[in-house]
C-alpha cells in the first residue's frame, strides 16, 4: 500500500482548519425543542447548551409537578435530537473531500 503522507498531512491541515471554524458554527446552530403541545419548549445550541426553557402559564395551572418533569424532559430530548441532526450534516459539509472519514462520521 502506498500512502502519499504529503497529500495526508495537508488534508489534515485543512481538516483542522475546518474543524476551527466549524466550532464557531455550532455555536450558532439553535433548535427547539417542544413537548405537550408546545406547553413546554427548549432552545438549545450545537454546543448542546440550553439557552432558553419556555413553560406554558397553564401547565403551572395543573399543579402537577411529575407531568412537569416529563414534560421538560421529553423537551430536551428532542431539542437534543434535532441539534444532533444538524451538527451530522455540518460534519458530513467538512469532511465530503476526505475519502471515508464521514462515513466514520456518520456511524456515530
């Protein structure tokens, strides 16, 4: 097998570049999430930070702490889910020149 390590190291370099500015980008991926007919919503970045939770006036209504929980929880979760979605397709844009690497990528 012969391996060009030239060819390697400056597809490396460029991965690494990528990899740089594509951190900023995650930043400012933002999804939301929702659970309950939208009584509940979380706002999250690519960084998987929250950064908003919105909680309906008529869940408070309820008094019911468990469907709460669960209800914050399930929103999460699919703000997570979506977030997740995005980032895969950011990764696969930076790694489409590298042969095999996103199918790496897309495994995980």
């Amino acid at each position: 097998m012969n391996f060009d390590i030239k060819s390697l190291m400056e597809q490396a370099k460029h991965l690494h570049s990528e990899m740089e500015k594509s951190q900023t980008k995650l930043e400012q991926i933002i999804t939301t999430g929702s659970a309950g007919a939208d009584m509940v919503q979380v706002t999250i970045n690519g960084l998987n930070r929250v950064l908003k939770l919105h909680i309906a006036d008529e869940i408070y209504q309820t008094d019911n702490k468990k469907m709460l929980e669960d209800l914050i929880v399930a929103a999460v979760n699919n703000a997570y889910s979506m977030v997740q979605e995005e980032i895969k397709k950011e990764m696969n844009s930076i790694t489409s020149g590298i042969p095999g690497l996103s199918n790496l990528i897309n495994l995980a």
